[in-house]
C-alpha cells in the first residue's frame, strides 16, 4: 500500500511510519517545510497549499496532525491553535481527496476521547453521544471537517484515541520521574476514569483499520480501563516504588492552568473499544500491567 501521512514525525507518526515500512508498504510524509526526498510532499494548512495530485494513487491517508494538546498552558490564542491546526488541515485534506483523480480509499482522521466529555460514571462507547467542554468541541469539529471525503464516498473512520503509554512520550514519560522517586500518587480523589492504548495497540488498530471494514468513530483504546488510584498503584508495582502519594489539585493546576489540568489528570472518562474489537482486532496487551511492563522495557 502507499500511505500518506500527516503527523509523521510525532509520537504515534514515527511508530506508524516504522511499522509501515516494516511490512513493506510505502509510506509518504505531509511536511510543512520543503520536501527533502521522494517519501515527503510539502503542505501548508494554514494556506489552504496541497496539491490533489499529491494524494492521487495512495490507498490511503492517515491524519494525525496537531497542535499538542498538553504542550502549553490553554491561553485563548493556544486554545484558538489546537483548533485550527485540527479542523483547517482536515478540511484541506479531505477537499484535495474528493477532488483526486484517483482518490484514497480510506482515510483515517485523528480524534480523542475528549469527545465524549467527562464523567466518574458514565460508560462509552462509539454510540454514546458528545459530551461537553472545549476538548469535546475540539473533536466534534474536527471529525466534522472530513465532510468532503465522506461526500465522495470515501471510507473515514475517525481515531478516538485515549491515553497512549510509551516511555517516549505523552503523559507516561511526564509521569516516570516522579513515580521513579517514589512519590507518584493518584491523581486528586483518584475516582477518575483513564482509558488508556499501548503504543504498539495504538500502531496495531491503525494498520488494522487501513484495511478492515470499518467508518465512522472508532475507540482506540484497550479494553480495561482503570481509575487513578489503579493507575498509580499498577505503574509503582511495575517499577517497584511506592505509589501512595496523592497529588493535591493545586499543584498541576498552578503549573498548568485550571481547564487544562482538569482536562488531563482530574477527570476522564470509561472509554469501551466496541467498534475495535467488533472488527476483529486482538490487543497485544489488554491489561494495564501488561502494557506498562512493555512500555518501559
């Protein structure tokens, strides 16, 4: 297959163009600075700058471009950014495959599980409808720019994806110094629900979903979710450090803004992956341990 790639240099970017290459498919990155080879192509979202012809003859394309979502404090003109940076680039990308001559038979579009807003109790999945707040708004828009491709028949499915567990990145490298000292904690009361993917699941249901059946929203996230207070008790029994330590709200809250720290550490949300396991796909690790243990060997 050739598969284009926005995103590409990312965490999951460089994970997915890996395992592409590995079961020898072609993989073409969307960069924003000039091309440097054959396997990039150049794109400016923000001006509207892609070529269609750019995308003719790929199987597929994969979108996972974005402003990070916990890299600087939520100031308007942040918030404004991981917005456009989401909805601009998915619209050109989906306007330039509807206009190709050869169009992509799929494209799979980034999304979160922010969509569905947050909640001590509620369960999801791909049926339940959008929550609130600004995450959830962020991806109900960002799922709705893919309109063009949709329209011309094109199979989308959207990434809802949870908390990816790498060492290289993401909230669980954020997390290690602590928990390596041995004063990790919950988060908060530690109720709150954190639907997690390993990276090598994460990569897997995509190259999965290039070629299953599937459209519309999609959970990318493992079967097991767990609590706070689960969390931190599982990663402290992995690296065999105590985990008992709450960490009071005030802290991240000061460092990172209030909507922010809320967003990512003080809620969540129990994310079910329906429509994953549906299609046949089978987890590497389904249990939290399993997971950890992998990402930091």
């Amino acid at each position: 297959m050739r598969v284009i790639i926005t995103g590409a240099s990312g965490l999951i970017g460089t994970a997915l163009s890996s395992e592409l290459r590995t079961l020898g498919h072609e993989v073409v990155a969307l960069v924003r600075r000039p091309a440097k080879s054959d396997a990039e192509v150049q794109w400016d979202p923000a001006k509207g700058e892609l070529s269609s012809e750019a995308l003719a003859g790929a199987d597929a394309v994969v979108n996972l471009a974005g402003a990070g979502i916990g890299d600087h404090r939520w100031t308007d003109d942040y918030k404004r950014e991981i917005l456009d940076s989401r909805v601009k680039g998915t619209t050109l990308l989906a306007e330039r495959i509807a206009e190709c001559s050869q169009r992509p038979g799929v494209l799979l579009n980034g999304s979160a599980i922010g969509v569905y807003g947050a909640s001590d109790t509620a369960e999801f999945t791909e049926a339940s409808p959008a929550g609130t707040g600004f995450l959830a708004d962020v991806c109900v828009q960002w799922e709705a720019a893919t309109a063009a491709a949709v329209a011309a028949n094109v199979r989308v499915a959207h990434l809802r994806t949870g908390i990816v567990l790498t060492a290289r990145g993401g909230a669980l490298k954020k997390m290690l110094p602590l928990f390596k000292l041995g004063v990790g904690g919950k988060f908060g009361k530690g109720n709150q629900w954190q639907s997690w993917i390993s990276l090598h699941d994460e990569v897997g249901a995509i190259v999965h979903l290039l070629t299953a059946d599937v459209h519309g929203p999609v959970n990318l996230t493992a079967p097991a979710p767990v609590t706070s207070a689960e969390f931190a008790h599982t990663l402290g029994k992995v690296l065999h450090r105590p985990a008992k330590l709450p960490v009071p709200s005030f802290g991240p809250k000061l460092l990172l803004g209030g909507e922010l720290a809320d967003a990512l550490l003080f809620t969540g949300q129990r994310v079910l992956p329906t429509m994953l396991q549906r299609s046949g796909y089978t987890f590497q690790h389904s249990t939290l341990e399993s997971a950890l243990r992998d990402a930091l060997t």
